[in-house]
C-alpha cells in the first residue's frame, strides 16, 4: 500500500526554522514528482512546492518563494521542505502528495512567539 508519512513539525518562533520529511512507501519513489502543500482553518488548501523526479526542477507559491527549499533523497525515499524565516502566517497543517494523487497524513506547524 502507498503511504507517506510527514514528520518534523511542532512549534516555532517567528523568525524560526524546520525541516520537514516525509518518508515514502508502496510506490516508486524515484519515478515520481513529488510536492507539499499546506492547510490552515478556514482556508483552502495552497500549494507550497513541487520538484521534479531527478530533483533537477523545482516550483515554490509565491508566498514561500526564497524562504523556503523542497529537496529529495531518492536513496532514503523521502522528501524534504526547509522552511526558514517563518512567519505566524505560515501555520497550517503541512501534506506531502505523490505525482498519482496520494496525500500524507500532515503534520502541524505553529509559528507564534
């Protein structure tokens, strides 16, 4: 079975950093373009970053662009989002989702001082 598992958030402080994974499974990692979005209540879901199956393309929301990073290990089949320069707007809910549709659990991330 397909399961990405998220991990790496908790609360931070303005200004703050963290590093989310994602851990894949049940799928050929390598072969897919991968991404994470976010969700805080109230709002709709938006995407935050996209890369490419090799890691040579990468695409970020307008909102994280500079700030954030989205990388790859293929060899340990998990993804990455370096998140530096947080904000209190960038706490939501953070999904990693596979190039066929499948969706993590999320994990939260709370930027407050």
């Amino acid at each position: 079975q397909v399961q990405l598992v998220e991990s790496g958030g908790g609360l931070v402080q303005p200004g703050g950093s963290l590093r989310l994974s994602c851990a894949a499974s049940g799928f050929t990692f390598s072969r897919d373009a991968m991404s994470w979005y976010r969700q805080a209540p109230g709002k709709e879901r938006e995407l935050v970053a996209a890369i490419s199956s090799d890691g040579g393309w990468t695409n970020y929301g307008d909102s994280v662009k500079g700030r954030f990073t989205i990388s790859r290990d293929n060899d340990k089949n998990t993804l990455y989002l370096q998140m530096n320069s947080l904000e209190a707007e960038d706490t939501a809910v953070y999904y990693c989702k596979s190039g066929l549709g499948y969706w993590g659990q999320g994990t939260q991330v709370t930027v407050s001082s």
